[in-house]
C-alpha cells in the first residue's frame, strides 16, 4: 500500500508541469488526497487538496488560479496541474493520503531561468 508521486522537473518561468499520485494497493477513489510542498527554509506548505470525489477543492492562496487537482480513477492517479510555474513554486512536492496517513517519496520541481 503506497503512493508514488513523479513529473517533477526543471523548467522555465511560465511552463506547465503535471504531476502525478499514484496509489498501489487501495482504491484511490475512496479518499481524500492532498499535497503539500516544502520551500528551502521553510515548513511544509499546504498546496491544495482533494476530498472524495472532485466536488470540494481547496488551494493555497499562492497558488489559486494556477494550479488544479483532478483525478483519473481508471489510472487510480490524482493530478496536479501546475500552470504558469514560478521560481517561488520551486520546492520538492508530496501527495499524502490522510486517511491512510500515507505519504509519498516526493518530487522536485524547480523553476528558473
């Protein structure tokens, strides 16, 4: 029983990147999913989150307007759509399922010119 993010990467300011939760060993469907990222010196931050089904989305003010959640059930994935990336939006990015107090290992992202 796990989740695995990946699509992490380096880009430029203003690209698109898309990255993805993949759970083994449960139904994603069921559950709630957040993410989170870490700034360099600084906490975690919460950057959006996802409760069962898609009728209820909360994202960080920092990101709202960009950045969307939405699941694939037939890939048991849930994505986060990161649009018009930022170097502020550089971070390492982690999916967790609270009700299965899983995390993933994470991903990185980094946005500079």
């Amino acid at each position: 029983v796990k989740v695995v993010e990946s699509g992490g990467g380096l880009v430029e300011p203003g690209v698109s990147l898309r990255l993805s939760c993949v759970a083994s060993g449960f139904t994603l469907t069921h559950y709630g999913v957040t993410w989170y990222r870490r700034g360099t010196g600084e906490g975690r931050e919460l950057v959006g989150f996802m409760i069962i089904g898609e009728d209820t989305l909360f994202y960080a003010d920092s990101v709202k307007g960009r950045f969307h959640i939405y699941r694939d059930n037939a890939e048991n994935t849930v994505f986060l759509q990161m649009n018009d990336l930022k170097p502020k939006d550089t971070a390492p990015y982690f999916c967790n399922v609270p009700l299965r107090d899983l995390w993933g290992q994470g991903t990185q992202v980094t946005v500079s010119s």
